[in-house]
C-alpha cells in the first residue's frame, strides 16, 4: 500500500511533518520519501511543480494522484485506512467535536506565526514598519493564550481529549516550530507541557526533523512573545538563520 504512495517534503515544514506523522501513526511506513531543500529553491523544481503546480511542499501523491493539502491528506489516510494502526477519530461525539475544531484552527496559528517568523523575508525593506512588528507580535501572543487555555480546559494532556487525535498530527509540529524559533517554555506551561509529552511519540520521534538533530540549538525569533499571565526569563541562542517552511 505504502510503497504506492510519494511524499516529498521539506525539513522543518509543519505540512510536510504531519503528514509523515500521520504515515507513522496508520503504520504506513515504505512509503517513496524525498526530502528537497527550501534553501536551495528545491521546491520549485520541475519535479515539484509536475505534482504540485503551487511550487509548495509537501508534495504528496497516492497512487499517481496528487494530495499536496495536509490536513486533507492526514484526513484520507484516516479514513482510507481507519482499520489499520492507530485510530485518530475519537468515537465520542464531544471529543470529536473538539477535534475539528482544534484542526481548523490550526491554520490560524500557523499564519499568525509566520507573519511574525517570516516578517523580514517576506516584507520589503522599505515597506517594514515597527508598528507592524509589534502589532503582529501581539496578535500572535493573544493566539496562544488561547491554546494555553485549551490546554488547561481539556483532560487528557491532548488537545481533543483522552487520547491522541488528528488534532494532535495537525498542531503538533507547529507547536514544535514555535518553540524551535525561541518560545519561551517558563512563559507558556501548557504548551511547553503538551510539547514534552509528545516529542518521544514514537511516530513523531522517528519523523523529527533531521536538520533539528543536526543543529539543536533554539533560535531567538519568538523570544518576545510573552504571556501576561506568566513570566520568567529563557536563554537564547543568537542564531537568526532559517529558512521559509511555510508555503
């Protein structure tokens, strides 16, 4: 089954880690894995663009048929192989609702972040204005108060409940990305709390990053980002160099 199916991916891409998660997690391993580089413009190639003419990552196909979006990819795996590995649509009616809530707020944090994480690499020079920097920042701080309070309102140490779920494949590489460029953990508990359960998961542990374990040092970018409900001091690494993961 697995063997059928082609992703090629990016390093460090939320999109691209979930599905591989999502893979790990329907034990779908064999899969045609091909990791190209956002430094080198490889996900503009004309191999990317024949599957996916967005010139986007990740670049997914099943069968020959493209499936690029990766929250509707993570949903086909579910619902196409549901009885095989682990099941990651929770039975319970509340659970379940929760669970597509959480997914499609995913996109709304994903972007409020790399506004913030991308402003100089995607903002012209001339066009960048200090007000924009610390509206954004602010944006984005009222963003994870909220996951901090969903954290805190939901049992289970996952985000829909009990037990992990789509909703834990959809957000948990971007929590991980927000840490990566310098969240504070003393600042966000929960979120810090949720990303330390999570990161030994055997399908998320097999998929981390290889860059990340090449270079595990933080970066400062989000360094700022602080809750008004905690404080505390985190150390930074002044290490400003990445690269855009997010199409």
């Amino acid at each position: 089954m697995a063997k059928d199916m082609t992703l090629l991916w990016g390093p460090g891409s939320p999109p691209c880690w979930r599905i591989m998660v999502a893979l790990e997690e329907k034990g779908l391993q064999g899969y045609n894995s091909k990791m190209l580089s956002f430094e080198k413009g490889e996900h503009k190639s004309a191999e990317v663009m024949k599957v996916n003419p967005r010139g986007q990552l990740p670049s997914f196909t099943v069968g020959g048929t493209p499936l690029n979006e990766s929250i509707g990819a993570c949903f086909y795996l579910e619902d196409v192989y549901k009885s095989q590995g682990n099941k990651l649509i929770p039975d319970c009616p509340k659970e379940k609702a929760v669970m597509y809530q959480r997914i499609f707020e995913a996109m709304p944090l994903m972007d409020k972040m790399a506004i913030v994480v991308y402003y100089d690499y995607k903002v012209p020079e001339g066009e960048r204005h200090d007000s924009a920097v610390k509206r954004n920042k602010e944006t984005l701080t009222a963003e994870l108060k909220l996951w901090e309070e969903y954290l805190q309102k939901t049992p289970g140490g996952f985000l829909a409940g009990k037990t992990f779920t789509l909703a834990d494949v959809v957000l948990f590489p971007v929590i991980a990305y927000l840490f990566r460029m310098g969240l504070c953990e003393k600042r966000y508990p929960k979120l810090a709390a949720y990303h330390s359960a999570l990161k030994d998961r055997p399908s998320i542990k097999t998929t981390w990053p290889p860059t990340w374990k090449e270079n595990p040092q933080t970066q400062d970018t989000l360094k700022e980002i602080v809750s008004t409900e905690s404080s505390g001091e985190c150390g930074f690494s002044r290490n400003r160099h990445y690269i855009a993961v997010f199409p």
